[in-house]
C-alpha cells in the first residue's frame, strides 16, 4: 500500500505546473482578434437588440447577430466622440443620460 501511495505522489508531483506570472503581462506580439465581453442590459435592451437581429435576418442578412448590432452601436459611439476631449466626452453622456431621465 506504500507502494502504490508513494507512486501516486511522484505522479501527482511531476505533473504539477508551475506557475507563471509573466502570462499575465501584456506583450507586444499577441495577435489581435476579439474578446468575449459580458455585458449587462435591461431586458428592452436586450429584447430591443434581439429585434434588430431578427428584423436584419429578415431582410437578407444571415449573418446577423447581436454582436453586429452592438459592433455598429459602439462605431457609431466611436464616431461621436471622435476627436472629443475628456469633458466633451463625460458630457456627451450625461447629456444622453438626462435625455433617456426625461422620456421617460
């Protein structure tokens, strides 16, 4: 029986990783391509988008998911606030804000 425990030790040893911090830190060379990006929405949100995503199905786009759809929101969102300084920015969205607080 010490046998078969000390073998399961040497095994469970030499197959241990070691850890490595320096995965962690950002280079240089890794290859841009895209991230997974949870986000949270309220549900019109969400089904709002959903719609968008059926509605360009619909129409001819088979491709249409709710990736696209928020990919061509955050490009519009891109191209508002392009060349706009820090203040610009933050008051571009509290103008949204209080926007969306009176319509409602």
């Amino acid at each position: 029986m010490a046998d078969k425990k000390s073998r399961l030790l040497e095994r469970a040893t030499a197959t241990v990783r070691q850890p490595r911090p320096d995965r962690l830190l950002e280079t240089g060379d890794k290859k841009k391509g895209y991230r997974v990006v949870a986000i949270s929405l309220y549900t019109p949100e969400a089904e709002w988008i959903d719609y968008l995503t059926h509605v360009l199905q619909r129409a001819g786009n088979p491709k249409a998911n709710r990736s696209l759809v928020i990919r061509e929101a955050i490009a519009q969102l891109q191209e508002n606030l392009e060349g706009k300084s820090p203040d610009e920015t933050l008051h571009y969205f509290i103008e949204r804000q209080v926007r969306r607080s009176n319509a409602s």
